[in-house]
C-alpha cells in the first residue's frame, strides 16, 4: 500500500494509495509522517501484524496515534 520513492536530496517515503478505515490502537506499533516532498501528507502505519499501511494525514485517529506516540517518545 505505500512504495518508497526517490528524490534527487535523499531517499523518501511517500504514499499513494491510502487506507480508509481505522487501525485499533492496539494494533499500531508505530506511526511516522510520510517525507515532506510527497505530493500527498500522509502517515506509514506499521501494525503487530508486520504490515505497512498507509493512511491519510486528515484522520482524526491517526493524527491522534501520532501525537500519543511523540509525547511517548519525549518521556
């Protein structure tokens, strides 16, 4: 669901194609925003079930795993 794309700076990750449904928290192992040059803003889901997802950046839920997920990390 997300391909790795390459820029002239430095290798990115972008999504093309998103998920549309929700990923239970409890699933989500980690959560990163996709590269800033990516023609759409999305995140890269990684779930306990080894999967990479991609979901847009305009979901409330996700924008919300990502928050959690920083202030985690800050700690």
């Amino acid at each position: 669901m997300y391909t790795r794309g390459v820029n002239e700076i430095a290798p990115a990750t972008c999504c093309f194609k998103f998920f549309t449904g929700k990923i239970p928290q409890s699933q989500i192992i980690s959560i990163v925003k996709t590269h800033s040059r990516c023609h759409e803003k999305g995140f890269v889901v990684s779930t306990a079930r080894g999967r990479e997802i991609c979901v847009s950046q305009n979901l409330d839920w996700a924008r919300k795993a990502f928050e959690q997920q920083e202030v985690i990390k800050d700690d």
